[in-house]
C-alpha cells in the first residue's frame, strides 16, 4: 500500500521570540518534529510568518520578508530535499520578481523544489498586496496537488478551474478571525473535496497579537475532508486535541495543535479515476 503521512497545523501566532533566529528556529522546528514523526506532507496556516512582527529588526514588511526569503525558505527547502516531502509552512510576503509588488506568497517547496504560489483572493485588509494570477498546481510523488489559500477556495470560479486539472489533493493554509470566517471557509473546503473528487486539508492560525499589522485575532480548526467521509475515517490521529469526527480538531484560539492523517495514495487515485469516468455522462446532460 502506497501511503503518505499529512501533518496539519495550528500555529499560535502570540508566541514570544527574543530574536530571529529564534523565530526561525521554532518553526523550523515544528516542521521538522513532524518529517521525523514520519509526516511526508507538511501545512502551516496562512501568515504564519507574521509571528516574526513582535521582533523589533522585522517589524516592517520589508524585513519580514527579507528574513523569510533569504533566512527561512532555503531552510524549507532543504528539509524538503531531505525528507524527500512537500511542505507549506504557512505564507510571507514577497516581492513578485515581475512586477516589483509584494504578494501573499506561500513558503512552499516539494522534493527540494521551490513552488511559485501566490494568493489571487484578497481580503479587505490586504490593501499592500497584489493579487496572484493563476492557480498554484503541481504534481509530487504520483499526486496532482493543488494550493488554495482560504480567500481564494470560497470562489466558484476557481474550483472550476481546478475541476479542469482534477487533482488529488488541495493544500489550504488559512487564517479565520472568528467563527462566522471559520464556518464558512470549512464548508467551501467540504465542498470542494466533494467537487473535486479530492483530499482537501485546512490548516489554522490561533492567538491573539493586538501589534500584529495583518492578524490582529485569530481561530479556527485543523480538518481534512474527502469526497466521500466514512472510508477515510480511520487513517486519523491527532496531538494536542481530540478529534471531533475523525477528520476535524476542535475549534483553537491559542497554542500549536496537529491533525495528522494518513493518505492511502492508491485509494485517491481511484477516486479520481472513478471521477473521471462520470465526466462523459456529466457532458451529455450539460447538452440538454
């Protein structure tokens, strides 16, 4: 049997660092306790970076992204290499090397490779970026993935995009800043596993930093939805929490919590081939 480990992760974003090399080393951290628990796939929320902001040399955007992108990415991409695993340790701002324009870009390497992904749904608040244009698709170890940040997997318009690449799994690294945000972002994320016919897993930000320039209060909940809920059920496990129905943790405001789930590769494989073969008859019905 051909299986892969999924680690999901809650992030609490009100952690003290005294430094950046501290910072560093705690998230690095993270990561790499779950590849050594035997985790091949590996998800942060969205901005977790924004942590580093309570360091007095990376309070700007500017030195946030400079420590990223020339401090922790390579370290994220060795890891990658190492572990022979796919990794999104949440995302950073980044200045786009065609437009010279930060965007919301995810830390996010496979194999030792670096993958360009970059949100395209901005919130509100997120007036300082660019919006990304197009989705963020690639294949590793015999799955077609996908990364939606949790803006972008609320528009329909993008999972019929998806539809078209039909993948196997869809990474979603997101923050939610109460339960209003959080309930809507897990059914869209329910709803795209049924649509797609794939594995979708949502990772959460937690804590409360009022200094904090982007995620002033955050919540939510580590989950893993499927095309079809009850087979998948026994492959779950959690730390830190109790699981709520086999694939979801409950709801977090503070502290780092894991929802660890084991991908049997074959079986989405054959959801997907199973998939594929409705696409004739879901043609013929579209012409009437």
């Amino acid at each position: 049997m051909n299986n892969h480990q999924l680690a999901v992760h809650a992030f609490d974003i009100s952690q003290p660092y005294s430094s950046n090399q501290h910072f560093k080393n705690h998230l690095l951290g993270v990561i790499r306790q779950s590849l050594d628990d035997g985790s091949k796939i590996v998800l942060l929320p969205e901005y977790t970076a924004y942590a580093a902001t309570k360091i007095a040399t990376t309070k700007t955007r500017d030195a946030l992204a400079r420590l990223i992108w020339t401090e922790v990415f390579p370290d994220v991409m060795n890891l990658s290499k190492e572990y022979d695993a796919l990794i999104c340790a949440g995302s950073a701002p980044n200045i786009h090397r065609d437009t010279s324009k930060f965007r919301n870009r995810a830390i996010l390497a496979a194999g030792g490779r670096s993958i360009d992904s970059y949100k395209r749904c901005l919130n509100p608040w997120e007036t300082d970026f660019e919006p990304g244009s197009q989705n963020t698709l690639f294949e590793w170890q015999g799955l077609k993935c996908a990364l939606l940040f949790s803006f972008d997997l609320e528009f329909p318009e993008i999972a019929a995009e998806l539809k078209r690449y039909s993948p196997h799994l869809v990474l979603v690294p997101s923050t939610t800043t109460d339960h209003l945000d959080h309930e809507r972002v897990h059914r869209c994320a329910s709803a795209r596993a049924v649509e797609l016919g794939a594995l979708v897993a949502v990772s959460a930000l937690t804590g409360v930093d009022e200094n904090n320039p982007m995620v002033i209060e955050n919540m939510g909940r580590c989950a893993v939805y499927f095309p079809a809920q009850e087979a998948f059920f026994k492959n779950a496990s959690t730390s830190g929490s109790a699981i709520s129905d086999g694939t979801k943790t409950a709801i977090f405001t503070s502290g780092d919590h894991t929802l660890r789930y084991t991908i049997d590769v074959d079986q989405m494989i054959k959801v997907k081939r199973m998939d594929s073969e409705t696409k004739p008859f879901l043609r013929t019905l579209s012409s009437y």
